[in-house]
DNA sequence: AAATATAATGAACAGTGTTTATTATTTCCA
DNA sequence: TGGAAATAATAAACACTGTTCATTATATTT
C-alpha cells in the first residue's frame, strides 16, 4: 500500500506550495509585509491550514531562509571561477555584493531580521548558512595556509571578511550610510571600491 | 500672559514623559515587543494621547533614536583620550563595540531596525546619526592626512572602519556568528581581537 | 457665568499571528 | 459496497497590534 508514501509526498508538495509563495511574496514586499493570510490567499487555502505544515511564522521563516541560503551558495560557487585562493576569495566577496542587492528582501530575511533565532536557533543547529559559510571560510584558510594574507587566525579572517562586507551592505539596505552624505548612485561604487581596498590591505 | 508658554512647556514635559517611558521599555524589551498601550499604560494615559504628541510610532521611535544617538556621542567622547588619532580612532571603536554590548536594544533600534526610515529618512535630513559619525570622520581624517592609515580617501576610510565594526556586531545580535561555531563567551573576545587586527593591518 | 477652545479618552476599525470547534473528505474495515 | 474511523480543511474566534474619531472633561476667554 503505498497510500501513506503519498500522504507524504502530498504533505511535502503543500510545504512546497507554502514555501514557494512565501519566498516569492517575501522578495516582493519583505517579511513583515507579508501576513499568514496573504500566503493562504495567493496558494487559495485557509490561513488554519497553513498551520497544519507550519507551526508557526517563524519555522516557515526557517525554511525560506533555507531556500535563500542555498540560492546563496549557488550564486556564490557559480562566480568562484579563479585558480588563486586569494583571488577566489574576492570573487565570492564581490558575488556576495551583488546578491545582497540582487535579492535585498532575502538578504534581510537571512542575516538582519530577527526572527526566527527565538525560537528555532536557540537548542537546534542553525546548519542553513553552513553550507555559503564554508564556502568563504575554506578559500580564507587556503590564503592563511599558502600565507596570502596578513592573518595568522583563519577563523578571524574569515568572521573579519565577511564582517566588512555585511557591515556596508547592512547600513546600506538600512538607508544609514545616508549618515555619509553620500548620493544614491555612487554607493555600490563605494562600496566595491572599499572591498578592493580592503582585501588589497589585507594582502601580504 | 505667560500661559501660552507655560502650554508650550507642558507639551514638552508630556513628549518627554512618553518618550522616556519609551526608552526605557525599548531598553528592557526592544522596540518591536513595546506597543503604544503598553507605553501609555506606564505613563498612565489613553494610548489614543499619545497620538497627540506623536503623529505615529515611526516618530516616536526618531526621538528616541535621537536620544540614543546622544548617549552614544557622550560615550564615544568620554572614552577618546589619546592623543594621537589612530589611537583615538582605536578608543573610539572598542567603546563603540562597548556600547553596543551594553545597550544592545539600544544599538538594535539605532542601527538595524527597519523603522523609521520609511517615514522620516525619505525626505528629511538624518541628523540623529550625525554627531557620532562626524566623530568618528574627523579622527579618521587625521589619520589620512597625517599619513597614519593606508588610506587616502577619508569617506572610504571612516565607512570601512564603521562597517567593519558595525558587521561585527549586528552579526553577533542576530546570532549569525553562530554560524562560525563560537563559543557564547569568546565572542566579544574575538571581535576585539579582529578589530585591533583590522586597526594594525590599516595601519602604514 | 456662559461660550469657546483645548486636552483626554472610550470605542471602534482594520489588520496581525494563532487556536479551536466544526465541517468536509478520504481511508479503512466489516 | 456501506458505515465507522481517521485525516484534512475551514470558519470563527481570541488576544493582540497601530491608528482614528466622536464624545466627554477640563481649561481658557469673553
């Protein structure tokens, strides 16, 4: 009786469903935009049912940002073309960029609101960035092993790359490097320039 | 007839009561988990008062925000007592790491919630903000001029530094820097350690 | 003291996430 | 194949939220 295999496969094709017009309404007009009530509108059920996949916003949250996380990673190793480390490590830099202002409303999902740390990041691992976080952190120790940068500690050179590109990416997409005076259009610029500049520092 | 005055003064103390009552709760709670009942129950008024002195709590938060930036200015200014610039950048940062340590809610509703830059920021100046960040600016643009960093733009210069800081510490108060596997406790130290790394690698 | 302007509020509106009792559908077994 | 049991979906409600508005209370002015 392969009748409750169905059930399954039918119980994960409704997940899809939730979680595919979740992320596209999420990209549209960003997570607190988005009600329980809108998702059941747009896949035409009940808000109640969606409660039957997800207990609640925040683990349906979690698997958007599990979806995000894995456009990331893909986003990232389709750009990591280069042979040298240092080099490699510059392109993801650069591609991480471009994502975060490809994809602003899923950047922000992913690394600046709050939820859902509360209640799923707590006990359980938060494994969905692992996999775009490895990617950077291997390519660093490879430029700390072969000594192309001035760092001794991989793993702070790895937290202190990717610090700096969230940092400006993050007051950003907050609207606070307005502080700055800074026109609209030149920003971007600014921002790859101070990368460059960055990674031409840490350099040995 | 000094009651016009007198009616002006009452005015004030009333956004004053609301906006300290605010702060206080924004502290203890953040701002998201404060609603305008609970402030106007802790100040024993009608929520719908508040909208008196408030047009919504967009601009409620912008005082606060004000507020907020003040405090971090009087901190910031107390811990710069070196002399030399590159030293003083370097008080600076680590009080800045401080701050945000201390007020973390605080730091939450300056820096990284989305509010109010919907309303207020679109048009208006953000001067909140201005008073911290020209102190950082002016001692970095010592720095420059001096020859003491391996810069040679200031902008670029003071926005790399406080993206460096600032991508430290919204990391960790969004609990991504889990990610990096760290122990809770060797956090701070480990941000620290980064940016005395980053401030010896900056540098000449 | 009466009329007017100001301040404060209770009640309501439209929305939110979420739960529960009820209804519809499907599966199972006699 | 028909009726009981299990599953799925929902309508309605709950306790909130920010916000508005008609109404009431309090000052001020005439």
């Amino acid at each position: 009786m392969g009748i409750t295999e169905r059930k399954e496969r039918e119980k994960a094709e409704m997940r899809r469903r939730i979680v595919d017009a979740a992320i596209e309404m999420f990209v549209a007009e960003g997570y607190e935009k988005v009600s329980i009530r809108n998702i059941a509108d747009k896949i035409e059920y009940s808000p109640a049912t969606i409660y039957l996949y997800y207990k609640d916003k925040d683990e349906l949250l979690y698997d958007v940002q599990g979806e995000a996380f894995q456009k990331l990673a893909n986003y990232l190793r389709a750009r990591i073309t280069a042979e040298d480390p240092l080099e490699r490590v510059r392109q993801l830099i650069l591609a991480y960029l471009d994502f975060a202002r490809e994809y602003e409303e899923l950047y922000d999902l992913m690394f600046i609101i709050k939820a859902p740390m509360n209640s799923v990041q707590k006990d359980a691992e938060w494994d969905n960035g692992q996999d775009a976080f490895t990617l950077l952190r291997e390519n660093v120790i490879s430029c700390v092993e072969k000594g192309l940068i001035r760092f001794d500690n991989p793993m702070i050179a790895t937290l202190s790359i990717w610090a700096f590109a969230h940092g400006f990416i993050s007051l950003n997409l907050r609207c606070r490097i307005k502080i700055a005076e800074l026109g609209e259009e030149v920003i971007p610029i600014v921002m790859r320039q101070a990368v460059e500049h960055y990674l031409a520092t840490i350099k040995v």
